[in-house]
C-alpha cells in the first residue's frame, strides 16, 4: 500500500517536469514557424531561427527539424545535422538522421557535407540502430564520408565494426591509400599555367603535379589515424599496422566482448 | 570662397577665426555664420580654449568665451556653467600626454552574433541576396593624406546652449580628468580635428563624386578618406557609397552632403546641402546629427533608415522604417515610422516612405565591405585594423602590397633548393562574421599553377589564371570553403585570418596578394 502511494507520488513529481519540456517545445516550435516563415525572411535570419529552435533539446523539436534535412538549403540541412547530434538522450532522433541521410536529395558530391555531418551525429547519439549504415559508409568513395563513418564506429563501439575497418586499414595501407584527396567541394583540374622561368613542357607539367602533392593529402595520411583510432576506442587494444592488427583479431574474435 | 553664411566652413576657416587670421569680410561672413549655427559655434569655443593659463581664474575666462561665442542666443544659468566646465574638461585634456589615435573598427561581425545564447532575439537584421556581385572596382589611387590627425584625446561631451524647459533632466556630468602637464599652447586646425574626424567611404555606386575643398570634384573610388567640409554629390544619377562598413548613404541625384565624425557627441553628422539623402544603418544603433545652415536635427539610437531633405530654409526627417528617438529644436521624443519632423521641430505629413524605401534599394550598393585591406595605408589610418602574420610588404607603381616569404625555416640555397611553402596571411582585428552570400575577393600574382586559400580551419584550393608574372583578380564565395567535406555556413561559422599558401617550385616562385576585401551581399 505505502509502495504504491510512494509510486504514485512519484509519478506525480515526474508528470509536470515532461509537460513542461513539451509545453516549452511546443511554444520554441510557434516561434520557430513564425519567424522560419514569415515572409521576407532573410537565409541568415532563418538559420538563426534552426539555431534558436534546436537549443530545445525535444524529440517534438527532432521532428519538426528533420523534414528540412531534406528539403531545406545545403547550409541550413548541415547546421540542422550537427545540431541533432546535440539530442543526446532523446528518443527517436536516430531514425530521424538515417531517414535523412538515405534521402535522394542527399546523394552524390553535392549532398555530402550533409551525409558528413549525419554520420558525426551518429556517433554522438551513439545509437545502435545506425550501425548498419556507419558500417557500409566505413568504405564509401568519399574519403570524408569514410571518415566520418569511422569515427563515428569508434564512437557507437559495437563488435561488428571492427571487420569492416580491419578491412579498411589493409586497403589504404596498400596502393589504394595513394589516392590523392582533394580539397576543394567541387574538384577541378588544374590548368597548365605559366610557370614562371620553365620552359620545358614535361618539367612544367611535373611542377604542376609537384604543387598538387604539396596541397593535397593522400587518403592514407587522412584515414589511416581515423582507422587506429576508432579500432582502439572500440577493443581497448593498441595495434601498429593491419597485419597486427589481423593476427590479434584473429585470437581474440571468436569470444571477443566490446569492454567498457 | 563658399558662402559661409548658409553652410558650415571649413575647419581651416574656424581656426582662423579663432587665431584672428581672417580678413575683414571673412570675419564678417562667419560672424553672421556662427550666430546661427551651434555647432560651429560649440566647436570655436572649445578649440578657443587652447591657449596658457590665463593669469585670471580660469573658469571666469571661459565663461566669458562661451558667453561671447553665444551671444545671440541666451544662456540659461545651469547651462552656462555646465559648458565651462566642459570647456575646462577639454582644455586639461588637451594638454595631457597624448593618447594613441582612434582606430576605427569593423562593426561587430554577424558571424558574432551566433556566438551569443539562440534565445537571445532582436538581432539586428542583416540584409543579403542572391544577385551577382558587380565588377569589381579598381581600388581608387593612395588618397591625399589627410590633415595630420593627433592622437586620439578624450573630449568631454559638449553641453548643448540652447534654452531647454526646466523639466528636461540635468545636463550630464562632464567626464572626469586628471591634472595635465600643459604643452605647447596654440590653436590649429589640427586641434580642430580633435573635435571632428574624417570618415571613410568605400562601395561607391552610381554616380558619387567628392568635392574637396575648393578642388574640382572628382569621381569617387573604391575607398577615400572623406573630411569636414569635402562634399560628396550625385549629379547625373543617383550615387550611394558605404560608410565606414556601418552605414549606407545614398543621394539622390542632384543631391550634395558632406559627412564626417563629431567627436563629443560620438555621432556622425551629415551637412545637408541640397537634395535628398537617406541613410540605413545596416542594423546598429547609431547617432546621427543632421545639419543645414543653422537648423539642427538629431537620431539618437536610430536602427534603421531616415531620409532627409530640404524644406526651404529648414529640412524635413522622414524615418522610412525602424526605430529610434529624434531631437528637432527643443523637443525630443520617439521617431514615428512615415510621419515627417522639420528641422524645427514641426510633425509634417505622412511621408512617401515606400517609394523612398524603393528608391533607396535601387540606388544602394549591392555589396558592401566588411573587411578591406589595401596595403598602402598607414597603420594607423587602416579604416580595418588587420595585422600581417605572414609575408612582407612590398611597393611597385601601384602601391603596396604582400609578397609572400618562405619561413626561415623552410628557406633555399640557390644552388641547392629545396621544397617549401610560399606564405602571406591576414589577420582582421575581429574575426568577420560569415553571411549568406559573402564574398572574398582578392588581387594575386603568382607562378605557382594552383595555391590554397585557408579562412581559419576552412579550406579551397584555387586555380591560378596568372600569366606571365601579371596580376589577376579572384572572387570566391566564401560556401566554396570546407574543412574534411564540409562547407563553411553562415551565422555560425567566421573568418578569423586569411592565408595564402603556394608551393616553393624554384627560385623563380613567387606568390604576391593585394587588396583583400570581404564582400557582403545586400538585398
């Protein structure tokens, strides 16, 4: 009798501090419809809104902003992206950043600072029910795509990672890890300048390929410490290259458990 | 000579004044000129005060300068004495040790604002659009210098000698000063700009031309140096031009103002001559003191646009939209969006505030500077104040600009070279806040086929067109930065350096960059 007058009271403490949550969600959601919308409206003052908005830390806040993440502009999609992986312990915000990041609308070079900035979401939330898809984007073309997936495996920390980047680290170890990284979003080839004081053509085009070297990094350099990283963050063990890595796994998979 | 009777002189001219230089009919003329304007008035009497030591006490002798000066217009009592000891304020500053000169600052970032808390509202608004950016301006030639600025000095603020009602509350206390060391004693034009300072324009647009002193005028540049008595004008068309990265202005065609710094009362003062002139203050509250003859009108925190134009002797104030408090004659109160003020003090009608507004966006530029660094200005008449971590200065017929160094660490024999990196670098003194649709913009001179852009952890990689060691001008939007795959935003990302950074190929390989200017669209 007394426990379930002690439960009762307790339910009652707890009811208006969630009425409260969404009440203050509800009302952030009507301002952020009035000034997102109003006619006129600036590109900076309607991220200021997205901004003001996601400081409500509410799944009814998630679900209001998620639909942009598809149909908003680049910039607005990219701050809403980061700023979801701020919901750390709300509900049903990871279904939301997976839906987004399969989206058509995300695809391709142009849509992926954005399939960037969702993986980094992911490993914040550090949600079990993105793996599947940080798994796969582990090998994706884009280097920073596959970055971003990395870390956020060493972040979500679950067992069946550690194949796919064992797998990763013997690729970019080998001639695959040469490849060049651009730096720019929208890569363009390099024209053959005026190369002051150069006269031979051959000399001038392996100038040309020299500078490209000195600004650019190759994708061993970027994913290589990723790679180690996220493997030490989810085993707790240190390895110096992939083939040590490979034979600890070995020993060790069969009744591996991830440690705390 | 202008006819001084209608509007304000020249600096030069009221030091003349005060040292008795003038002849007779100049004498005369700005005589019949200083009954009828307080302003100038106000600024003789403090620059009158720079002299030694009377052997009298001093407030007796100040007193009876600014009583002299005010001869016309009646002083009440309180008002007498708080100008004296405005007065003795200002002359025990003046000969303190001088203090370093006013730099001017950016106006704070947008980029800042996303710094603060998001629940905090009523940000002030930032206009941007989507239309492509107009050619860029050749940067106009080093200006003349202006006239030797001193170093900053604190002014205690001027008492206004008008008769007020008693109800008005207190004038307020002058600031206060510690005992000088008196200097040289003396009066300058110099002096006098202590009490005003030039302003700087860039952005021109349409037809804007400046008329200094009594030189021809001629068209405006890409950035000037505008002082006290220079006219800006727009004859065949309209012409507007920023204001110091803070404001725009924008005349109407046939319209002619001058526009520069008064120091007392930290406001900007616009000396209406003719025509129309509105003013937008791109989001922060400023004050401005608008001018013509002898009538006075003044915005206090004013966040938005006001026109102003002639009404026979008088001029009217229109607030086109926005908010702040207007003081005409006596009476000060809060301005009213379309309802016009004359000059003394009479509400008017209501005001064409769309057709202005229309107007106005037609004429204003469609960029402004946020940042701009030439290289030939003086360190201490940058109108942005940057430093330059990386890459010396270097001059050629044009100007200066940055000729990238190789670290001393990094550099070559000539018998033996070896790799480097060839780097210039520039650091604002606030960081710039990023906006939708900014802009930088940059002249270089380089033989490296490619070098990177870096804006702070952001980074692009840019294609040299280059050729044949000549200067060539880039423009790259600021969303072509990334850092690993993704873009630079606005609001929440900001610039706080710019770097340069080419491959050292041979001992031919130079990187050199000029004019760096970070745009911002308007809408």
């Amino acid at each position: 009798m007394r426990g379930a007058a002690t439960g009762a009271f307790l339910a009652l403490l707890s009811f208006p501090a969630s009425s409260q949550d969404s009440k203050t969600a509800c009302q952030a959601i009507k301002r952020f419809d009035e000034e997102y919308g109003r006619p006129g409206v600036s590109p900076d003052e309607r991220i200021k809104a997205i901004l003001e908005l996601s400081a409500v830390k509410h799944v009814k806040v998630a679900q209001v902003l998620a639909p942009l993440l598809t149909r908003a502009t680049f910039p607005e999609r990219i701050i809403i992206g980061t700023e979801l992986g701020k919901f750390v312990g709300v509900e049903g915000v990871s279904p939301l950043l997976l839906s987004a990041y399969a989206h058509k609308s995300n695809e391709k070079e142009r849509g992926r600072g954005v399939r960037v900035v969702l993986l980094k979401s992911l490993g914040e939330l550090k949600s079990p029910c993105a793996v599947a898809v940080v798994d796969r984007s582990v090998e994706d073309k884009d280097v920073w795509v596959s970055k971003a997936a990395i870390d956020a495996a060493g972040k979500i920390r679950v067992k069946s990672s550690v194949d796919i980047l064992l797998r990763a680290l013997r690729r970019i170890e080998g001639p695959e890890g040469d490849r060049r990284v651009r730096l720019e979003l929208f890569g363009s080839e390099v024209p053959a300048t005026d190369v002051l004081g150069v006269a031979d053509e051959e000399l001038k085009k392996k100038q040309i390929q020299d500078s490209e070297k000195e600004q650019t990094s190759s994708e061993r350099d970027v994913l290589k410490p990723a790679l180690q990283a996220a493997l030490e963050s989810i085993t707790r063990h240190t390895g110096a290259n992939s083939k040590d890595w490979q034979e600890w796994w070995r020993q060790k998979r069969a009744k591996f458990e991830v440690p705390p | 000579m202008k006819d001084m009777t209608k509007f304000c002189p020249p600096s030069d001219t009221l030091a003349g004044w005060v040292e008795g230089r003038l002849s007779a009919p100049e004498q005369a003329a700005l005589k019949l000129h200083l009954a009828g304007c307080d302003q100038c008035r106000r600024a003789v009497a403090l620059a009158a005060t720079l002299e030694p030591a009377a052997e009298a006490p001093l407030n007796e002798a100040l007193l009876s300068r600014v009583v002299s000066a005010s001869r016309r217009r009646p002083l009440w009592r309180w008002a007498a004495a708080a100008g004296v000891l405005s007065a003795l304020a200002v002359s025990l500053w003046f000969a303190r040790p001088r203090a370093p000169e006013r730099v001017v600052k950016a106006p704070e970032p947008a980029g800042a604002l996303a710094q603060r808390p998001p629940h905090q509202v009523g940000e002030p608004r930032i206009e941007v659009s989507e239309e492509p950016p107009p050619p860029s301006p050749k940067v106009a030639p080093k200006p003349e210098p202006a006239a030797p600025k001193k170093p900053e000095a604190e002014v205690a603020k001027a008492e206004e000698p008008k008769p007020v009602p008693p109800a008005e509350p207190a004038a307020p206390k002058p600031e206060p000063v510690t005992p000088p060391v008196r200097s040289a004693p003396g009066v300058t034009g110099t002096d006098l700009a202590t009490v005003f300072a030039s302003v700087f324009t860039v952005d021109p647009s349409g037809d804007l031309w400046i008329q200094r002193g009594e030189g021809h005028p001629s068209k405006a540049g890409a950035f000037e140096t505008v002082n006290r008595g220079d006219m800006l004008t727009a004859s065949a068309q309209g012409g507007a031009f920023t204001l110091e990265g803070r404001a725009t202005v924008v005349l109407e065609k046939g319209a002619e103002a001058s526009v520069y710094f008064f120091k007392p009362d930290k406001s900007y003062e616009l000396s209406l001559a003719k025509g129309l002139v509105m003013v937008d203050t791109e989001g922060s509250p400023q004050n401005w003191r608008i001018t013509r003859g002898s009538s006075t009108l003044a915005f206090s925190n004013v966040v938005g646009r006001f026109s102003v134009e002639p009404r026979g002797e008088q001029f009217s104030a229109l607030l086109l939209e926005g908010r702040g408090e207007l003081r005409a004659g006596a009476a000060s109160r809060r301005a009213e969006v379309g309802r016009e003020v004359t000059s003394d003090g009479r509400s008017g009608g209501r005001g064409e505030t769309r057709k202005k507004g229309d107007r106005f966006a037609e004429l204003r530029p469609k960029s402004s500077t946020v940042f701009l660094a030439t290289f030939d200005e003086k360190e201490t008449e940058r109108p942005f104040a940057y430093t330059v971590p990386a890459g010396r200065p270097a001059s050629e017929g044009s100007g200066q600009y940055l000729e990238a160094a190789l670290p001393e660490s990094e550099s070559t024999s000539t018998s033996s070279p070896e790799k480097g990196t060839l780097k210039v670098a520039v650091k604002p003194e606030h960081p710039i806040g990023f906006t939708t649709g900014m802009v930088l913009r940059f002249r270089y001179r380089t033989t490296a086929p490619s070098f990177v852009l870096n804006l702070g952890e952001f980074s692009h990689v840019y294609a040299s067109k280059s050729v044949g060691g000549r200067w060539a001008d880039a423009e790259i939007p600021l969303a072509a930065f990334e850092r690993e795959g993704v873009m630079m935003v606005p609001v929440v990302n900001s610039v706080p350096d710019v770097r340069f950074e080419a491959p050292w190929l041979n001992k031919n390989s130079r990187l050199d960059v000029d004019g760096v200017q970070f745009l911002r669209r308007t809408r």
